[in-house]
C-alpha cells in the first residue's frame, strides 16, 4: 500500500497499491482479490473512525517495472489500473 486518500466529498477512500518485482503477475485475479476484502476493510476502517457512515473503498493498483541496474536513475512511467 502507497497511501490513503479520501475523495473531496469524503464518501469513498482512494487505495493506491504497488506491485513491485520482476516476476509476473495475475492482475485480474490480485484485482478480485482486493475486491474481496473491501467488506472486511471497511469494517477495520469504521471501528477506527467516528463517522456514521463508512466510506467506499476504491483501489487504484500501479505497477513499477525495476529500474535497470546500469541506468538507475531513469524513471519508467507507472501503469495504472483502477477497480
């Protein structure tokens, strides 16, 4: 997890998640997988607010290629994938 956003009407929390490594991986089901535990988070997110309403939670996934060993200061540009 990269951070938590609230959106300006405050009704739903921005996930940013980053996938990291060299290995491949299986975003539509890490996406559903998210999607799973959204009831369980809201749940963690509401015993530790006091709102009457929980927000929605929405997830935005990035995924950060490695950067090259030889050129380590170049910057590849994120994908990003929302749900």
């Amino acid at each position: 997890m990269v951070s938590v956003t609230p959106f300006p009407d405050a009704s739903r929390l921005l996930i940013l998640v980053s996938v990291e490594g060299d290995d491949p991986i299986d975003v539509q089901r890490l996406l559903a997988t998210l999607r799973d535990l959204r009831p369980v988070l809201r749940q963690e997110i509401s015993m530790e607010i006091n709102r009457q309403r929980t927000p929605e939670i929405v997830f935005d996934l990035i995924h950060d290629p490695p950067t090259p060993s030889f050129h380590p200061s170049s910057s590849a540009d994120s994908s990003l994938v929302s749900i």
